[in-house]
C-alpha cells in the first residue's frame, strides 16, 4: 500500500534526498579545502590538492558509512562490524601505505612519528 499511495518515494520524498546529499556535499568541500587556502609553511607553499581531496575522500567514507548505519532498520553486529570496520580499514590502509611508500604520504603520518 505505500508504494500504490507513493509514500516512499514521490517528487518531494526525492528533493528532500537530493537536498540533504547537496547539503553534505557543501558540507564536505568547505571543510575540506578552505581551511587550506592559507599557507600553513613558513615558505608560503601550499598544501596543494592531493591533501584537500585526501581529506575529501575520506570525509566522504566516514560520512556514507555513518549514514548507512543511521538509516539501518536493523542493528546486529555485524553492521557494526561492517559500518566501523570498513571505516578502519580504509584508515589502516591510508597509514600503511604512507608508511611503506613516503610518496603517497597524502595525511602528514611519516611527519608526525
């Protein structure tokens, strides 16, 4: 009977998505390059785009899994396991290969340790 009546989905029920994937979107973005439009060296080099699509990409991750795991009708364990895990996974993944391979050091590991 919901679909019959469009309920589920619908001209608004589709804005309000579209809307709500803009919003993050802009969200994503802003947070993600503006903070770097200003030198952090005390050369005046910038940061570049590889940092602020790294920090894009994984903004990304984290986001669309936690909303995933939000709109989960169900919570057994392994949604948690698979919405954290992959989560984990992706961050394990970033800090070995910036260790093993010092030109894909897109976060700063091999600086900080």
């Amino acid at each position: 009977k919901i679909g019959i009546l469009s309920l589920s989905f619908n001209g608004r029920v589709f804005f309000k998505w579209v809307m709500y994937g803009f919003f993050q979107g802009v969200i994503i973005t802003a947070l993600s390059f503006f903070p770097f439009e200003h030198s952090p060296y005390q050369d005046g080099e910038l940061v570049g785009l590889w940092t602020g699509g790294a920090i894009a990409y994984t903004s990304v991750i984290i986001t669309v899994n936690f909303a995933i795991f939000a709109f989960s009708n169900t919570y057994y364990w392994f949604v948690f396991f698979f919405s954290f895990g992959s989560i984990g996974v992706y961050l394990l993944t970033q800090w070995v290969l910036s260790a093993f391979m010092p030109s894909l050091d897109i976060f700063g590991v091999n600086e900080m340790l």
